[in-house]
C-alpha cells in the first residue's frame, strides 16, 4: 500500500477537507484580505484566541496551505501569503452573499484590531464613537497588541493592507466601518506627517459619513476634510464645505469654534491676517470659557503659528508658552501636541534671538516627539537644536 503523500504534493482540497473547523475559517478569512499579511493582523483576521489563532497558523503553514513572503527567493520570517490555488479552493463553491458576510468578518475584526492600536499609539486622541456602527460584534481583543510602541509599528506595518480594506468597505457600501477605521488610521499618518495619507483618508471617509448623516460623524469628518484641503491649497472646495459646515452647526445657537477657527484658516490664506487673528483671539476665548482646555492650546498654537508665519516671533511667543503650560499641565498626556507646541515655541524664542530658551524648549520638543512616536517631530525638533547650536547663534541673552 502506497505511503500517504506528504502535505506538498496532496491536492489542495484533501488538504482543505481535513482541516478543523478553526482551521478551514480562519483559513477562508485569510483568503479575503489582499497581498501578504505580517502576523498580528493574521491572528486579528482569523477572529479566533490568541492560542487558537497561533496554532491554526502554525498547521496551515505546516500544511503548505499559508506561505512566507521571500525575499530573492530565500523564505524569510516575513509576511504572511495565501498562494492564489489556496484561495481558489478556500472558497470554491461560495455564494457573494457568503463571500460579503465573510468580507464583513474581516471588516469587523480589522476596525477593531485597528481602532485599539490607534488608542494605545496615542491614547489622547479621541476617537470617533462606534456607536449605531453597521459592523457587528468584534471578534479580536486587547490581547493582539500591548504596548504604544508595539501598536505604533503594526499600523505603520500594516497600513497598506488595511489601506486597501478600507478601499474595499467603502466599495461595498460600508459606511460605518470605513468612517471608523479611517478615523483610526488618522492617527498613523498625523504622527508620520503623512499628507498624503491624510488626503486619501478624506477622501473616503466623507463621502461615508454623508451617507449616514449623522452630525456627530459628520461634523468632525468635515471639519478635519476643511483643514487638510486648506493645507493642501485647495481653498474653494474647503470654502463650500465650510458653508455646509456652518449651516449644519447653526441650529447649535452661538458659533462654534471649531468652525470660527477653520474660518479664520481660510481668512489667513485669503492675506487677511489681522481679521484671522482677530477671529482665533475669540476662538481661545471662547475655549477658555467653555473649559476646554485642549481646544484653547490647539487655538494657542494656530495662533501662534500665523504670527511666526507673518515674522512677529515675539508676538507669537505669548500664546505658544501658554500652549506649552497647558500640554505640560492638564494636557500633559497629550506628548504629540505638546511636541508641536514646544517646536514653534522654540522657534519663537530663536526669532526674539532667546538661544538658550530656545535650546531648552527644543529639547523638550524633542522628549515629548519621542514619547508621541513621531519620527517627523523628533527630526523637527532636532534640526531646529543643530540649528541653534551653530556658530552664527551665540546666545544673546545669558
């Protein structure tokens, strides 16, 4: 009698009719995410135990049924690969209507995976509310990610596979989970001053929450669509949506700052300075009044910004030292937005001709960019400090 074949050389759909239950799902949720895959979003794809999951990874590999990534031809402890035969034979004889469910699996658990890695890689951004979501009950845990470091790295990782997840979702129509994972998403690439990034996820993350209409989406989504498109120069698309912006928070009573702010953004590109200046001023005021400390620093800073813009460092230097008070005290949480505050407060006290002030904000710009994550920042910071400790900046004052 002939020796059973080894696992190479059995046909695919023996292979596949041996497999347990966790084994054959979590084998079908892996043929529906695209490209190769490292290993935490796997585990997070598959929906199954931290020990389930390893193990059913571990047989599937064993099986030929899951592939290394090589590199010049040499398997290497790389990304994980379905082989396109495996996918074909994964889902052989699968309805679109079981293939979306499937989809949707995958959808869920990445959202969630991807939501938790945003809080832990900047635990002081607030995320939007998952509530009235179109996604069903998660399926991964806290367990696939641990630590800020550890998070910050898997969404770097993986930003291309879930990139094109979320292209997907929202090709489907799933409004909820594309808001909510790009809403994740943002976190990455504001950390990597990824702008690019930022204007694709605009891109498909409002048009989803117009779809579902709901204002506490809505207005955050827009508001964040305004200021990227601003940045980028494209003043009469941000004008048009300020305008909706404006009518959709008018039934709230007196203006919100938010959208004073995003006002006075567009009044500063327009060369109107002072009445942008004068607009922010109320902004802060109006935070200070509310007891909103986090958007009075964030008006703080945008004020402090146009004015180093406009070369006034020490007029700027007022606003950004309160800033920095603030991400030091009640904020003190929040390293990346201290980071940016203590940078344009270094370059403030560096205009007024303040070196060794400026030196000494510019290493806290430094500590608090490294605490954030963001490479950017710190190279930011860094640059600024090689730049003050030239020999054309001896310190003026002792």
């Amino acid at each position: 009698m002939p020796e059973p074949l080894p696992a190479l050389q059995r046909p695919v759909p023996e292979i596949l009719a041996g497999l347990d239950t966790a084994a054959r799902e979590g084998l079908r949720a892996l043929s529906r995410v695209s490209g190769p895959v490292d290993d935490i979003t796997a585990r997070a794809v598959t929906g199954l135990s931290p020990a389930t999951a390893d193990d059913v990874l571990r047989r599937l590999m064993a099986a030929r049924l899951l592939e290394r990534d090589s590199v010049d031809g040499d398997i290497v402890d790389g990304d994980i690969v379905v082989p396109d035969h495996v996918i074909t034979a994964a889902t052989r004889g699968e309805t679109p209507r079981a293939l979306d469910h499937l989809d949707d699996l995958v959808l869920d658990r990445l959202v969630t995976t991807a939501r938790h890695a945003a809080t832990l890689a900047w635990p002081a951004r607030d995320l939007l509310p998952p509530a009235n979501a179109d996604t069903r009950v998660p399926c991964t845990g806290p367990w696939t990610l641990e630590e800020p470091e550890q998070a910050r790295l898997w969404l770097d990782r993986a930003q291309p596979t879930l990139m094109t997840v979320l292209r997907g979702a929202a090709a489907r129509g799933r409004h909820h989970a594309v808001v909510l994972l790009a809403d994740a998403l943002h976190t990455p690439a504001i950390l990597n001053a990824d702008t690019a990034t930022e204007a694709d996820l605009v891109e498909l993350c409002l048009p989803a929450a117009r779809a579902l209409g709901d204002p506490a989406l809505l207005t955050p989504i827009a508001t964040r669509a305004t200021r990227r498109w601003i940045a980028d120069g494209d003043l009469d698309r941000a004008r048009a949506l300020l305008v909706e912006l404006t009518q959709w928070t008018e039934r709230d009573g007196d203006a919100n700052p938010e959208i004073l702010a995003i006002q006075a953004s567009l009044l500063a590109a327009d060369g109107e300075h002072d009445t942008a200046l004068a607009l922010l001023d109320a902004v802060v005021e109006a935070h200070d009044q509310a007891g909103d400390a986090r958007g009075e620093a964030q008006a703080l800073i945008q004020t402090g910004l146009l004015l180093l813009a406009l070369d006034r460092p020490g007029t700027a230097v007022g606003p950004l030292a309160r800033a920095v008070s603030l991400f030091h005290g009640i904020l003190a949480g929040d390293h990346y937005h201290r980071g940016r505050a203590a940078l344009a407060l270094a370059h403030a006290q560096l205009g007024c001709g303040f070196i060794t002030a400026a030196k000494s904000t510019a290493i806290l710009a430094v500590e608090a960019m490294t605490a954030a994550g963001s490479a950017p920042g710190v190279d930011a910071a860094r640059k600024l400090i090689t730049t003050i400790t030239t020999p054309q900046s001896t310190p003026d004052i002792p």
